[in-house]
C-alpha cells in the first residue's frame, strides 16, 4: 500500500481514486434499472447477493487500508486539530487588532491639530540644520575655489563657484551673515571668465606651441646648414612635432556630447593630466565648458577675436627670441648674419600656426555643443578662417619686417670718397672704349644727409609708415605694433630675404587657400601682399642690374683682367678672364639663383638676363670692332676681314684644323695622342695653299693692314677666353631655366601664379633667346681667335714677302746672320706667343701656331720664282734664316718642325747644277712637286752669266725634268 507521508513527517493528501458524483449515479441507476428489469425475485436475490458480496469485499478492503495507516491518520487527525485551533485564535485576535484599530483611529482623530503642529517643527528644524551646513560650507567656497584654482582644475571650481552664488543669491539672500562671503563669491564669479580665458590663451598659444620649440630644440637647426649658401634651396618638409601637435589637439577635439555628464572631465582633471598635450582637446573642452556654466560664451569669444593677432605676434617675438638664444650655443657667427634663422623662424610659426588653428577648432566644436546642449541662442562666434587671417595678417607683418621694404629703418648710407684714382690711359681696357674727350669728375664737398631737413624727412617717412599701419587696422589686418625692446630679429632685414622665404610662403599660402576653398582665380591677402612684395624686389633687382651693367660696360676698371688663381679656380676658368665678363656672369648666377628661388618669376628673370647679355653683346662687338679696325675707313686688316666675311670663316671652319680644335674642346679629359708631322702637314696644307694663293701676289703687305701691336692681340685673346667662358655659362643658365620649366613640383598656386605670369610659350621663346645669345658670343669668340690664327700667319707675310721679293740672294759677302725681317719675325712671334700663352689655353694656342713651319717653308719655297739670281752665299743666307725660324717655332710648339727640314732640302738643291739635281731625282726619287723643281732649274739658270744662258738648255731640262717625274711617278 502507498506511503502517504511526506518527508518531513507529515501527512500527504492521497488522490482521489474513487469515481466522480456522475460516475456514482450513473452506477446507482444501473443497479436500479437492473433490478427492475428482473423478472422474478430470483434474480433481483442474486443481484442482490452479487451487490452485498462487493459491498463486503469493499468493507475489508477499507479495513485493511484503515488498518495499515492507522498511524498516518491519526497524525493527520492531529495535526487537523491544531491547524484548526490555531486559525480560530488567528481570528480572535483579528478580532481584536480591528477593534485597537478603530479605537486608534478614534484617538488620533481627536489629537491631528497637535501632530500637525509637531510635524511642521520638525521639518523647520531639519531645513534650519541644512541652511547651518550650508553657511558653513559656504564660508569655504572661496578658499576650496583658490585651491582648485591652483590644482587647475577649473570645472570643480567653476560648479563650485556657481552653485555657492546661486545658494547666496537665492535661499540664503537675505542672510546678513554671509554678506562678505557673497560680495567674494559674486566678484570670483565676474573675475572667473577672465582667468579661464587667460589660462585658454596661455594653452592655445604658448603651453601647445612651446612643443614645436622644445622639439626644435631637440631636434636642432642642423637640417638648414645645407640650403644656407643657396637660397633657391627647397622647402624643408614639415616637422614631424607638426603631426604629433595637430593629432593631439585634432584627435579627439569634440569633446564630451551633450548626451554626456562632466564625470568624465571631472576624473580627468582629479588625474592632474587634463592640460598635457595628450588630452589637449579635453582640456580645452573643460575651460570652455566653465565659461559656458558662467554664462560667458560671447565673452570668450569676443575676448579670442580682439586678442588673436596680439597672441600670434606675440608669439612671433617668443619664437625669435627661443632661435636667437639657440643660435648662440650652435655657432660663433652673429645671428643678424645667418638666413637660415628666417628659414627656422618660418618653418616654426608654420608649425605653431596649424597647432593654434587645431586648438581654435577644438574651441569652436565645444563651443556649439555647449551652446545646443544649453538650449541658448546661437551667438555670434568666429570660423577658422578667422583664424587663418589673423596669422596672414601676422604673416605680412612679419614679411615687412625682414624684407624693409620701405627701407626706413636702414641705416644711412656712408658718401663715396671725394677722389678716386684715375685710370691710366695705356691700360688694356682702353681698347674697349671709344676715343673721346674724358669729362672731368664733379666731386661733392659735403653732404645733407645728417642736416635738419634731412632729419625731419626721414621723420616724416616713419609717420607715413606708422600712418599706413593705421589705415591697415581700420580694415581689420591691424598689425599689433609690440615694444621695440622686443623687436629682434634673427637676420639682418633687408629686400633679398625674399629669396630664402618665397618657397615656404608659397607652400604656406597653398595650405592656408586650400583650407579657405577659395575658387580659382582667387587668392588669399597674404598672396597679395607677397607678389607686391616681390615686384618692389624686382624693381630693386632691375636697378641694381642696371647700374652693374652700365658700370660693366661704361666704366675702364671693369675691363680689367682677373687672372687670380683662387678666383679663376672658383669661376672654373683656366685662363684670365676679363672683370666686365665676370661681373656680368656674377649677374646672371644672380638671375639663375633668383629663378631657383622665385620660380613664378622665371619668364622675368630670362627676360632680365637676355637684355643683360644683349647689352654686353653690344659692348663686346664695340670692343671687337675698337681693335680690329682702324679709324680710317679706307684702311683695313687683313686678317678681320677675311675672318668678317661669312664665305672665308666658313670654308676657315671646315679645314681639318678647326675640326681638330672642337674635338679637344668637347674632350677636355682626354688624354693627348702625339700625332706625326705628316698628319700635322696633311691637316694644315690646303689652309697654307690658299693663304699662299692669296698672300703672294707680288705686292707687299701694307702695316697698317696687320695687327702690329700685340697689346691688342692679347686684349682679343682675353675677349675670346672669356667670351667663350662666359657663353658656356649662359648655356648653363638656360639649361637650368629648362630643367626649371619641366618640374612638375609647383604647387598649385605656384602654377596658378606662373600661367599669370607669362605663358609657357613666352618662357621657351625666352629661353631660345637666351640659347641664341650663348651661340653669338660663341660666334664672336670664334671669330677672334680666328682673327689670331690669321694674324699669326699674316704677319709671315708680312716679314718673309720682303726677304724674298727684295732680298740679295747673291751677295758677294757671306753674312753669317739671319735677315733682318727674319730676325723681326722671330721676334714678333715669341711675343704673340707668350701673351696667347698667359691669356689662351693650350688647344688654342696649339690651333693658332701649329702648321706655322710649313706655312713658312710654302712661303719660301713658293718664293723661289720671284728671286732673281742666287749664289752660294744666298743659299748659306736662306738656310740660316730657315734654321733661326726653325728653332724659334720649336719652342713656341714645343716639336721639330720638319716642314722647315724640307725647305733647307729644297733650297740646298741649289748648291747643284741642273744635271745633278735631275740625277738626284732618279737616285732618291720626287721629294718636292714639279713646279717647285722648275723653280730651282729656272733659277739656276737665271743664276748662270749672261753668256752662258741659253733658253733652248733650259726647254731641254724642263723637258727631261718632266719626263723623269713621270718615270718616277710611274715606277710608284
């Protein structure tokens, strides 16, 4: 049988096993419709018995269950009893409770006035306690503030603040004892916008720009050292403490949303770490958020917009100052001296620039949180473009300082001496001058520069400055003026520190116009004024350039000659140079370097220097013309006019000669091949044969038609060095204005700039200019030294035509020195040499004087038919003078001169009769042309007495004579 226990003891509920109400009298009908349905009282007796059987069976069925849990109900019995007692004390005492209840109900009803009474007290007495705590804790507001203030954590003490002067201007206005602690609350509260505003100063422009400086300082100024003797150096790239300063302000610069409480910026500032730069944007939201809770937004802002440019300039000094101190412990030369301070100065007010503009744009994102989060109007505010003028207004501040463009804080400049040496008349430049009366100089025996007038002038020029900076500030670019005792400056001020700042101006203005979005076509003002600034440096560039070039060309001294050789060293030169060539290449490196650091400016500068060089030009086919030819214009020189004429020169630079000299040009590091004197003939004799042709005419050569003086040949050979020397340059030049042309690193702005400027069409027409000029003054470098290589062998002519049209050849006295003429020539040409020796380089001096001993033997061997008769003592005269000439012109060239060996050969056939000379041929074979050998058979036989001349002789021998070169020629 089932246990109906529970496990803690007590009885269990069994289910219900027996049938339903419905099941019961369902069965009980079945049992009365079975009975009245028997037919007989036999079976309702065994119905009857059948049910009193089930009956009894279900009796001792219950018995038995009885039986078995007699325990289990009679526990179930008692605790039924308890349960039942328990809930009948429960109700008594209900019973009871409901009547207390009612009875306290009636005793509260009649005491209500009384309590309500103590209740009020109560509650006067508890409010009375908190105003106690309230005034107590008040009485400390002003020295929990100040040391909040000191700790900077300025929410805490602006929420403190704040809440304290509305408790004493609210709840606790009319409280007397706390009059003097609320005239302090009420003035930390009007005095509490200014200090946080100070203190968001002292962190947007000194606390986060004092990082770009501590990194210069650690970083050092080193990387300028190589752009400061070039100031068409590049712009340096920015810091990477830039980066850093602009992720820190930028990274985070919203702030908290408005969605947000001050937990987060009240731990940050309990840390103490909320004003480093790493939570800069947090902290700029924490002072900005105090204003807002002082109600002081437009305070702020307007207090930010009157003070912005003081700020910025401000920090212009505190910057020069930090380089100035800097530059003392890295180098011993003066800091007015280095421009590349002015290139750090730069590259760290760029830097602070975009730290400050970051941090602006931190205050304006907090600003219009606050001011939604606050529900508020939206006041009138500023943009960073605000921003981005204060610093170009700065900027062009700054620009004028160290460009002094006004020139009014120059010093005065010192008066020239009263008396300068005069050149003397003999100099070489005189060459270069026209003959004309000199105008004595008017010196000044005193000077007003130091008078009163001058003074009140100058006076005046400061107050149109300073009233000029006025009329700037009535437009809102004021220029903050700060005291001159903190005006230093990194280098000294003047025009040319333009070059060294334009790049980096122009990389600055590109940031700032593509921050502004400004349309094309447009510029910011700080463009502006730098292109004026410019254009007036242009105008001071074009000045100075014309006064070096009319001194250049006008003045005598500079054409003197440099022959310094550290200074031809440093102008890659080799040979002496003329000061008026040097002065107008130290022009163009001028130009070059301008272009290099002025690239908008390219198509001014090329237009600059092609008027320079046109003008030299000018000055040096003058200077040309002053020496090659004579006042008289009849009267010319032989060898100016051979070189003039186009046909001459041409045919001149197409003989192996001059191609051999432009091969030595264009090979300057190649090593001399010693060549033989057949190939020196061979590229020498067809010059020597039309000089010959044209030289020997049978007239003499007049001197006023060579260059006797050789004064001026030097001066050509100068002109010609130092023109060739300075067209090289100018190809220089106009290779790098190429290379310039085909950057592709200008800036937008820049090209912008340059397109306005001058078209690229202008620019390559420019440089075309500039390249054709680079060839004219080659042409008349060529065309000089043309002139000495004709000259040279003009006046061989000129000494060897009379020797042989004039000469005794047959003189009875044997005088055993050379012609006078020969002795002269020797002489003439070792001057000629040594002046193309100290004033030409070897392959020019080897192009003038190599070929000149055959030009000298075809001379004299040519001249054989214009002798009349020769004898022994001629022929030992030809001989000597050959010999004498032989030995000079080895020494110019430095080789024997075998071309004057075969001209004693060919003369000393004279000591032969014709029959012996014909032998010789057949012997030794043809050493000389046939016209030659007519010569000297028709000389010996003009030589013979007159008895002894027989024409048909002489047929006879020039018959056999051409019969045997023919053999000759044949047997070859």
């Amino acid at each position: 049988m089932a246990n109906f226990v529970s496990s803690s003891g007590g009885p269990i509920r069994p289910p219900r096993t027996f049938k339903t109400t419905k099941d019961s009298n369902g069965l009980l009908i079945s049992v009365i419709r079975s009975l009245s349905a028997s037919q007989s009282s036999a079976d309702r007796d065994k119905e009857k018995a059948k049910l009193e059987k089930e009956f009894k069976r279900s009796d001792q069925k219950l018995d038995d269950l009885v039986s078995q849990n007699k325990e289990d109900l009679t526990k179930a019995m008692q605790d039924f009893s308890k349960i039942s007692s328990k809930i009948s004390m429960s109700r008594e005492k209900i019973h009871s409770l409901k009547e207390k209840l009612t009875t306290c109900k009636v005793l509260l009803h009649c005491k209500r006035d009384e309590l309500k009474k103590l209740w009020l007290e109560a509650i006067e007495h508890k409010h009375v306690l908190q105003l106690l705590e309230e005034i107590e804790s008040l009485v400390e507001v002003p020295d929990k503030v100040n040391t909040f203030l000191n700790k900077k954590q300025y929410l805490h003490a602006t929420k403190l603040l704040v809440s304290s002067v509305s408790l004493v201007e609210g709840s606790l206005e009319g409280v007397e004892a706390l009059k003097d602690v609320k005239a302090k609350l009420i003035y930390k509260k009007e005095h509490m916008h200014e200090v946080l505003v100070e203190e968001l100063h002292r962190h947007v422009y000194l606390r986060t720009t004092n990082e770009a400086l501590q990194t210069f300082r650690r970083q050092g100024s080193d990387r300028r050292l190589q752009n400061v003797g070039s100031p068409a150096g590049k712009a340096a790239p920015r810091n990477t403490s830039t980066s850093s300063l602009m992720n820190g302000a930028t990274g985070d610069n919203r702030g908290p949303t408005a969605g947000e409480d001050h937990l987060d910026l009240l731990k940050l500032e309990e840390s103490g770490i909320a004003d480093s730069s790493l939570h800069s944007s947090k902290y700029v939201a924490i002072l900005v958020e105090c204003l807002a809770l002082l109600h002081k937004t437009p305070e702020m802002i307007e207090t930010i917009k009157d003070r912005g440019q003081t700020e910025l300039l401000s920090m212009v000094w505190r910057t020069t100052q930090f380089l100035l101190d800097n530059s003392q412990n890295i180098s011993s030369q003066p800091a007015v001296s280095q421009p590349r301070l002015l290139l750090d100065l730069l590259d760290l007010l760029f830097d602070q620039f975009h730290s400050v503009v970051a941090c602006h744009e931190c205050i304006l994102a907090n600003v219009r949180r606050v001011t939604v989060g606050q529900n508020e109007t939206e006041t009138a505010t500023y943009s960073v473009a605000d921003v981005w003028t204060w610093a170009q207004c700065v900027m062009k501040y700054v620009i004028g300082k160290y460009l002094d463009i006004h020139n009014t804080g120059s010093t005065q400049q010192a008066p020239p001496p009263a008396f300068t040496e005069v050149v003397a008349t003999n100099d070489i430049a005189s060459y270069f001058t026209r003959r004309r009366n000199i105008k004595q100089k008017k010196f000044a025996l005193f000077r007003f520069d130091c008078s009163s007038h001058a003074i009140s002038m100058n006076t005046y020029l400061k107050e149109k400055k300073k009233e000029e900076m006025e009329e700037m500030k009535n437009e809102q670019c004021d220029y903050v003026e700060v005291g001159d005792s903190r005006q230093r400056l990194v280098c000294a001020p003047t025009c040319k520190n333009i070059t060294y700042i334009f790049k980096p101006l122009m990389v600055f203005i590109e940031e700032v116009e593509r921050v502004l979005k400004l349309e094309d076509g447009n510029h910011c003002s700080l463009y502006e004024h730098l292109v004026e600034c410019v254009n007036i440096f242009l105008s001071h560039i074009s000045n100075e350039l014309e006064n070096t070039i009319e001194s250049a060309t006008k003045s005598l001294e500079t054409w003197k000659v440099i022959s310094e050789p550290e200074t031809l060293k440093h102008y890659a030169a080799q040979r002496p140079l003329l000061q008026s060539a040097v002065c107008v290449d130290h022009s163009l490196q001028g130009l070059q370097e301008l272009m290099q650091a002025l690239p908008m400016y390219l198509g001014h500068f090329l237009n600059l220097a092609s008027n320079i060089l046109q003008s030299y030009k000018e000055t040096s086919q003058a200077a040309y013309r002053g020496v090659v030819q004579p006042e008289s214009e009849d009267k010319r020189i032989i060898s100016a006019t051979w070189a003039k004429d186009e046909d001459i020169s041409r045919f001149l630079m197409s003989l192996p000669n001059w191609a051999n000299l432009q091969h030595l040009k264009e090979n300057k590091g190649s090593v001399d091949v010693e060549e033989s004197p057949e190939e020196v003939r061979l590229r020498n004799k067809k010059e020597s044969e039309i000089l010959i042709r044209n030289l020997t005419g049978g007239m003499l050569i007049p001197q006023h038609e060579i260059l006797s003086d050789v004064a001026q040949l030097r001066v050509l050979a100068q002109l010609q060095e130092s023109l060739e020397w300075l067209s090289s340059r100018i190809q220089a030049v106009a290779s790098c204005a190429v290379q310039l042309q085909q950057q592709k690193g200008l800036s937008p702005v820049a090209s912008k700039a340059v397109a306005q400027e001058a078209t690229p069409g202008v620019q390559d027409v420019t440089v075309h200019t500039l390249k054709d000029l680079a060839k004219d003054f080659q042409e008349i470098a060529d065309t000089c030294l043309l002139v000495l290589h004709l000259e040279v062998r003009v006046h061989c002519f000129y000494y060897l035509l009379p020797v042989t049209v004039q000469g005794n050849f047959a003189s009875g006295v044997d005088n055993q020195e050379p012609d006078p003429e020969v002795t002269r020539l020797n002489k003439d040409l070792s001057a000629i040499d040594e002046a193309m020796t100290a004033c030409l380089q070897q392959r020019k001096h080897r192009y003038i004087f190599e070929g000149l001993g055959h030009l000298i033997a075809s001379i004299l061997i040519t001249s054989t038919s214009r002798i009349q008769r020769v004898n022994e003592n001629g022929i030992k005269k030809v001989c000597r003078n050959i010999f004498a000439i032989q030995q000079n012109i080895t020494s110019i060239t430095m080789n024997r001169e075998v071309a004057l060996d075969h001209a004693r050969q060919y003369f000393e056939l004279f000591y032969h009769t014709p029959e012996d000379v014909l032998n010789l041929i057949v012997e030794h074979g043809s050493q000389f042309q046939e016209r030659e050998y007519e010569n000297v058979l028709q000389l010996l036989h003009k030589s013979l007495p007159s008895t002894d001349r027989d024409p048909e002789v002489l047929k006879v021998l020039l018959s056999r004579l051409r019969d045997i070169l023919n053999e000759v020629a044949v047997a070859v």
